[in-house]
C-alpha cells in the first residue's frame, strides 16, 4: 500500500461500506483531471471507486497567502465605491 492508509469505500453490491483488498487500491486520473481510489471489495470481489478530495493532498490555493505576496496598497484594497472594506487598509484613521 506504499505505507498509506486508505478509507474503505462504498461498495455498490453490498450497499454499504467494505473493506479494501490489500494491495488492490490504485490512485487513477480521469479524463477531467480528477483523482479516483479504485480498490477491490473483499467481501463480493467487485472494483469500488471513490473521488478523492482536491485538499487531501494540499492541492489547493491558499488565497490569504497569495494576497500576503502582493505589495500593500497605501489605501489598501477596496472594492469600487467602498472606504474601508478589504485588507491592509488604515482602519484606525
């Protein structure tokens, strides 16, 4: 298994939660870039599938550190017609 634990996974036949084959779970990509886990079910011996979470892994953006990357405004970021909405701005003012 690589030393990783996977989840059990939801098998269709037996309409509910199995336990996985050891050895049997493989991490596909689909045709739309999607992650999938595909294991064997040791109860009736059929493929399960389950997507897996984009965050699993940390593949997501993380939008407060990119923002800290940008140089800071003078009058911070504001939305159009706004003062004091949006971060970096002088608050105390």
């Amino acid at each position: 298994m690589n030393g990783k634990e996977y989840p059990n996974i939801y098998c269709v036949k037996e309409k509910r939660n199995t336990l996985n084959v050891q050895g049997s779970e493989k991490v596909v990509i689909t045709k739309n870039n999607q992650k999938i886990l595909k294991a064997k079910c040791a109860s009736c011996g059929i493929t399960k599938t389950s997507f897996i979470s984009k965050n699993v892994e940390g593949s997501g953006i993380d939008i407060h550190a990119a923002i800290g990357k940008f140089p800071k405004p003078k009058k911070g970021w504001t939305l159009p017609g706004h003062n004091f909405t949006g971060p970096y701005n002088p608050l105390e003012k």
